[in-house]
C-alpha cells in the first residue's frame, strides 16, 4: 500500500473545515507544505486555514483539482487547459505530471460518489483516510494517542496544555478548541504529538503510538458495532500497539481485558497506579489529594465539574508524570486550564439566564453532564433550574439506547428535545425525537417537544426559559447555533 509521504507533496482535504480535518490540514501546512482543500462553508476554521495560505475551495467539485496539476515547466495552469493545448496527449499529462498530484485525504464522511472524490480517482491521485496522515504524524513523534468512547478532546486538551505550560513545545492534534493555542491544533519544536484516535470507524488500530491512553469502552456508533464485544476488539488491538498502555480501570473493561501498563481511577480501592483521595466537588471544579503507587504527591485544584473530570486529570497527570514532569508542575499547568469549546462552554448571560454548550450526545455524556450542571447550580444562589435543551444524533444512536436516553435526564428540571439529527443517516428505524420524549415522560414531569431547531429560539424564550435558569444546549449536531439566536432575543 503507498504511504503518505510528509516530504513536500501536495496535499487536498476534501471536507478541510471539519474539526478533524482542519487541525491535520493546519499541521502540515505549518510545515509549508502545499495545502488545499473544499468544504461548503466558510467558517472562523476555514479563515485560520486561508492566513496559512491554504487555498481553499467553497464547493466539492471535480474542477478543484485542476488546481494542482501543472504544465512541463511547472507553471500552474489547470488540466482543461493543458489538453486543450494540445501540449499532451491525456494519458501522457497523467504520467509526466503524477508527482505534482496531490495526496487527497478523506474522512469517513465522503462518500466514493462525491464529485472530488472521483476527480482524484481518475487522475491517479493517492488517496488516503484522514487516520493515515496522523498515524503517518504520530510515527514522526513520541506520540501520545488518546483513545476512549467518552472523554477524548477533554483529556487529550488537558494533555497537550500541561505540555504546553511546562515548556515541553508539543504538537497537538485534537477535535475540539482551546483558547490556549488558539485552535484545534499546535504545531511545536519537541518530540511529543498529543493526538485523539477515535474508534468511531475503526480507525484506531492504525495508529501505533508511544504512549496510549484509554479513558472508557462503551458501544456508542450502533451503525458500525453490533455489539460491544466488536467495539472491545478495536481497543485490544490498539492497546497491543502502545508502546505503554495508560487506563482507566474504574471501567470494567478495560480492568477485565487490557493489559494496562499505568493504572488510573477514582476508586482508591482499586490498586490503580495514581487515584484521588479527600475529594471534594463543587460548583467551581473540584479539588484532591493525588496519590502515585501509595504516596501522596500533594493537592490538585482542578477548574473543571465532574468526577468524569477529575478521572480526565488523572489520567493527564499519569502522562506528565511518564514524560517525567514534577507533579508540582503538573498541577499548576492543570489548574489554569480554561476549558476546550463544546465542553461545558459558557457561551453568555442575559436576563438572568446562563448559556451552557455542550457536545454530550450518549447517554453516558448526557448524565454525567447534567450532573456537572447541578453542582453548578446548587453552588450558585442565583442559579435555580437546569434546563437541558437535547437534539438526538443520529437515528441508529437513538434508537439503540432509546431507553437509556430516557434515563439520563434525571439532574434536569425541565427537558426540551428536538428531532433527530441525521449526520447523514437515513432513518430506517422509524424512531422520532417525539419518541424519546414519551419515554422521559414516564419518569419526569417538565418535558417537551419542539421539533424544528430553526424556531427553537423563540419557544425557548416564550415558554421556557426564565431568570435562574442554566440553560444547557446538548448534542453533536447543529443545536448550538441557536445559542446566539436565543441570547440575542433578549436583547
């Protein structure tokens, strides 16, 4: 199979300005490298990409690739042109040029019938998943690969910033934004790559890092996994090709079917390697003693809710310390992190209303959430209600755990949810966001259905939402551009 090649070919993302892409995009155009790629939008993304001089495409169209192919004198000129010309015949332009093609990289999300993609066929493109460039990255580096059905771009942004504040210059590849680095991406001098490797596609077993982490194992993508002993497999394999194998061994299955070198876990009876003890949780964070193998190596004061947080730290800390930082240094780094976007994002107040964003589209995600969004109100005077505002993702996740979703509202006081949002799925399953709401209303007594996130905004505002209220908009979908809709409403 070929290889991608990081010495100074061309590359062309088709879908650049999705969060995955664009961090790989910006990495490699860092390293001036050609870049381009297309999406249908423009987007704060696609603008940090074009100051890096990455050409970007605002339609998925054959055309775009004739941007890269170039004349005997390696003048840019497009292939219409050059065939017009009668310079080459097709086949032999195709030959003498091929080294000048780029390396097109994909997601899952393209499909083989999109109009670039069979652009790229044709010419003889290579073409690769975007798990091929960053399994390609990881190699290059002491790579730190951060795995897990929950909690990936919050531990692998703890990670990389922890790096970051302590000198140690990382390259960082992530799926959300820190406002540290100003991104989803970092390109540093150091030999650490902190990156996020997602099990959704079966991706993860290409990457064969130094350090991995697992943070959970949960059947969470019914549309590729049967069943979770399918989603446990993927793990095995990656977990076989760490270097040094880092988990979380309050998970059942990671304690039962890894083989973890480093241990970490919030049960201090457990035996884990580093855990937390004389914890306290309130509406600012939490705070611990952390303890190495039986020896306490002092106090953490973490800025983040939860206890699926104060878990995310450990498992940082048991990277900083295998990297061979100080724990001092450690947690002065932790305790400064601000947060990444979409986890727990405060977006803004108005009438006395607290704007929360968060991606949590499981089950699992949903509860401890609201969890955290209860401590921040029972901590706060001026706060009295959560209000979880959810659009499901995807119709296979949704009727899969249909009842689990019914379940995880419990910490809300009052609960809004939308129709389904596709991701590109087709609902063969027949389920509804209407159905989910029947569900909850066996349990809970303030529940509600708008259908149409358009005009969500306006529900919001006439019939729900009220002072005191912390306003929690879930889901991986598009709910959240209704965030600045609601808020300016009130204005």
């Amino acid at each position: 199979m070929a290889k991608v090649d990081l010495n100074g070919r061309p590359f062309h993302f088709i879908g650049i300005g999705g969060i995955g892409m664009s961090a790989l995009a910006q990495i490699v155009a860092q390293r001036q490298v050609p870049v381009s790629g297309s999406d249908l939008r423009s987007s704060h993304i696609t603008d940090r990409l074009e100051a890096l001089s990455v050409k970007i495409f605002y339609a998925q169209e054959a055309e775009n690739l004739d941007f890269f192919v170039t004349n005997r004198d390696q003048q840019l000129q497009p292939v219409s042109a050059i065939r017009k010309s009668n310079i080459l015949p097709e086949m032999t332009v195709m030959s003498n040029l091929g080294d000048y093609l780029p390396q097109v990289i994909c997601s899952t999300a393209i499909a083989k019938t999109n109009p670039e993609y069979q652009a790229a066929v044709k010419l003889g493109c290579p073409i690769f998943h975007r798990s091929d460039l960053l399994a390609a990255l990881i190699e290059q580096y002491q790579g730190i690969a951060i795995s897990g059905t929950h909690g990936k771009t919050t531990t692998s942004s703890l990670i990389g910033y922890m790096l970051f504040k302590s000198q140690v210059d990382p390259t960082i590849i992530i799926g959300g934004e820190v406002d540290a680095w100003d991104g989803n991406a970092r390109s540093g001098t150091g030999e650490y790559l902190v990156a996020e490797a997602d099990e959704s596609d079966g991706s993860l077993v290409k990457h064969h890092p130094s350090i991995g982490v697992i943070t959970n194992i949960e059947l969470d993508h019914p549309d590729r996994y049967q069943d979770i002993q399918q989603v446990v497999n993927i793990f095995q394999t990656f977990a076989e090709q760490c270097n040094v194998l880092i988990g979380c061994i309050d998970d059942p299955i990671i304690r039962d079917e890894l083989a973890v070198t480093i241990s970490y876990g919030l049960n201090s009876d457990s035996g884990a390697d580093y855990t937390a003890r004389q914890v306290i949780y309130h509406s600012q964070g939490s705070n611990a003693e952390i303890w190495e193998r039986g020896v306490c190596l002092g106090e953490l004061q973490l800025p983040l809710l939860g206890e699926h947080n104060l878990s995310n730290a450990l498992a940082a800390i048991a990277v900083g310390r295998q990297v061979g930082l100080d724990f001092t240094t450690i947690a002065q780094s932790l305790a400064t992190f601000a947060g990444t976007k979409r986890r727990f994002e405060h977006r803004g107040e108005v009438n006395g209303i607290t704007f929360i964003d968060d991606y949590a589209h499981h089950p699992s995600e949903i509860d401890v959430t609201l969890a955290a969004a209860r401590l921040r109100v029972e901590g706060n005077n001026s706060l009295k209600r959560v209000v979880a505002i959810f659009q499901p993702h995807r119709y296979s996740r949704t009727q899969t755990f249909l009842q689990e979703f019914a379940d995880a509202f419990q910490d809300a006081d009052a609960i809004i949810i939308t129709d389904i949002y596709s991701a590109g799925e087709k609902n063969t399953f027949g389920v509804k966001g209407s159905d989910l709401v029947q569900k909850i209303n066996l349990n809970h007594n303030h529940v509600h259905f708008h259908g149409d996130v358009n005009s969500i905004a306006e529900f919001l505002k006439q019939e729900i939402l009220q002072p005191g209220d912390l306003a929690m908009f879930l889901g991986a979908g598009n709910l959240n551009q209704a965030i600045p809709q609601t808020i300016a409403l009130y204005q």
